[in-house]
C-alpha cells in the first residue's frame, strides 16, 4: 500500500473496493456442471482476463455477471449492489459488448448511440455529449455520420463498443471484441480499452488472442472445465508454474561439442542441437545466458546469434488444460 506523508502525519489511502466481485459461482444445466466455486473481483481502473478454451464455462460467468442468468448458488455483486436478472438497477452499472453484433444497419453511427441513450434514459443534451465523447474513445467521429451498413467490420465492432459505454458503466464486459477485424481497427480497439483502463474503468475480457490478454490485462483467470484453475498477474503465473526460458544460439563449429559444454554447467534444464542451432532451456536466461555463451566459446565454437524467448501465458495455458486457447 502506498502511503503519503503531509507534515509529520502518514495518511493511509482507503483500499480501492472491487466493482465486480463473483463469490462461489455455480451453475448446472441439467447433470452437467457448467461453472464451479468460480470467485475472483475486478477493481477500478483493472483489466481481467478470463481465459479458457470453448466450453470451459466463460460464457456462463459472465451470462450470470450480467444478469441473464441466475446462479445456482453463489454472490455477484456490482459496485457493492447484489446482480440477479431482476436487479434493472445494477444492470445499468454494466456495459456488456457481446461477440455478437448488435446495431441497426441502416442508422448512422451517431443515430445508433443516440437510440442506445435513450434507453438508459439520459437526457437529449447528455445523450449528445455523451455520444461525441464515446465517439472519439472508439476512433469513429469522423465516420459518425454515415450509415453503419457502410462501416467495415472492424468499425461496427468499434461502434458496438461505444454503445456499451454510452451510459458511462462501472464495469465493462468485453466478449471477443476482436473477431475477425481488421488489424488496424483491431489495435484502434485494443488502444481504446488501454485508455478506458487508465482514466479508471473496470474491464472484464474475454479473447482467443494470449497476445491481447498479455497487452491489456492486469491479472488473468484461467477457466477450465468450470473451474478457475489459475489467476494472477501474466508474469506471476509464468513464475509460479516454473515456466522456463529458451536461450537460442546460432552457432558456428562442432554444434554437438557446444551443446554437450552447456549441458555439462548443471544451469541448464534442457538442451537440444538441431542444424546450427542450440536451444537451451533455463529457468532464468538473465543469470545464466553468460555462462552459456562462454561455455559455447570454450567449446571452440563462435555464436553467430542469440535470442531469448521468455515464457509467455500461452505455454502457461497449454501446461494447465493441455490445449491451446484457440482450439
């Protein structure tokens, strides 16, 4: 905790209160057992990661985070208000972009959001501001004006998102915001949610891009057959599971002789040779890469090379469900 001093008195800051907070989940449809003792909160200004492979139970979580489906057991409370379907009020505290495109095609955008206002009842003058405001965080004030059937995919993805943010939400949940667009709006929409975040937006994502999770997220949850099998920052979980480094040299000489040297330091977890490539496999590259390289030199062979590939949460993905996330 960060405490500031004002003369000779310490002023401790109050903890920051979770906007999301899901407490012993459970959900069955018949005898199957979709979501099980799933816990984790999302405070101000943090992205979430929920990560997990088709049918692992994401979509049920965040249904009942939403407010479309009731738990079977288990809390969710949004901004300290309990969610159940019937909660109205706490549902206006949520900003849910689903994967599926929701927009009237032959509206332009700036009509879209000022329909979406509407709803949420905000005033014309509000809706107006508001809708400028959202405009510019999705990157599309220029094009606010023309009919949304004539945007790209990647803008109505980017419009769905500032429908989502049209009633300023508390909690934003974002389900595979970029499918299938392009990679300029993708990397428009993943600027957008960095901004969001910094200016104190809780965020709640879903993707099958580890790249996006290792972008945007500040702690990530691994869901697997209904469980939440992991949670943490994305370097803290690579650390806990051991996840080692890859030390990869381009080597000129006797490869074999190299690899043998390095294997011999007692450093390495691991080494193959294959061409005129080493890789060794450590659990810190930092500590051990020079000893490696000198050993190689020693070896009588010269590095033409190097590369450190550091873990990442896709290796921590496969080694907890034994798939990748995209499967």
């Amino acid at each position: 905790m960060n405490v500031s001093t004002v003369g000779a008195e310490a002023v401790v800051p109050t903890p920051t209160r979770p906007v999301l907070t899901c407490s012993n989940l459970r959900k069955s449809f018949g005898d199957l057992v979709a979501v099980d003792d799933v816990s984790f909160s999302i405070t101000t200004g943090e992205t979430y990661g929920l990560l997990g492979p088709n049918g692992a139970g994401k979509t049920t979580v965040i249904s009942m985070i939403a407010g479309v489906l009731d738990a079977d057991a288990g809390v969710v409370d949004v901004d300290g208000q309990r969610m159940h379907p019937g909660a109205l009020g706490v549902k206006g505290q949520i900003g849910y972009v689903p994967q599926d495109i929701a927009l009237y095609p032959d509206l332009t955008g700036r009509e879209n959001l000022r329909f979406f206002a509407s709803l949420y009842h905000l005033r014309r003058r509000e809706a107006t501001e508001r809708t400028a405001e959202v405009l510019e965080v999705v990157g599309l004030t220029d094009r606010a004006d023309d009919q949304v059937k004539k945007y790209s995919g990647g803008m109505k993805r980017r419009i769905n998102i500032a429908i989502g943010l049209i009633h300023r939400p508390r909690l934003l949940i974002l389900d595979e915001p970029t499918v299938g667009v392009d990679p300029q709006s993708r990397n428009s929409i993943l600027e957008s949610i960095e901004r969001l975040s910094s200016e104190g937006m809780a965020v709640l994502y879903t993707t099958h891009y580890m790249e996006e999770a290792e972008r945007l997220c500040d702690r990530v949850g691994i869901v697997d057959l209904g469980h939440l099998i992991a949670e943490g920052r994305p370097r803290e979980l690579t650390a806990r599971l051991g996840a080692a480094e890859h030390i990869v040299m381009s080597v000129e000489g006797d490869v074999e002789s190299a690899r043998r040297a390095v294997d011999d330091l007692g450093v390495v977890s691991r080494s193959t040779a294959e061409g005129d490539t080493i890789d060794a496999l450590v659990p810190e590259a930092e500590s051990a890469l020079p000893a490696v390289m000198q050993a190689v030199m020693a070896s009588g062979a010269s590095i033409r090379s190097v590369v450190v590939d550091e873990p990442d949460l896709e290796a921590v993905f496969l080694h907890l469900t034994g798939k990748r996330l995209r499967d």
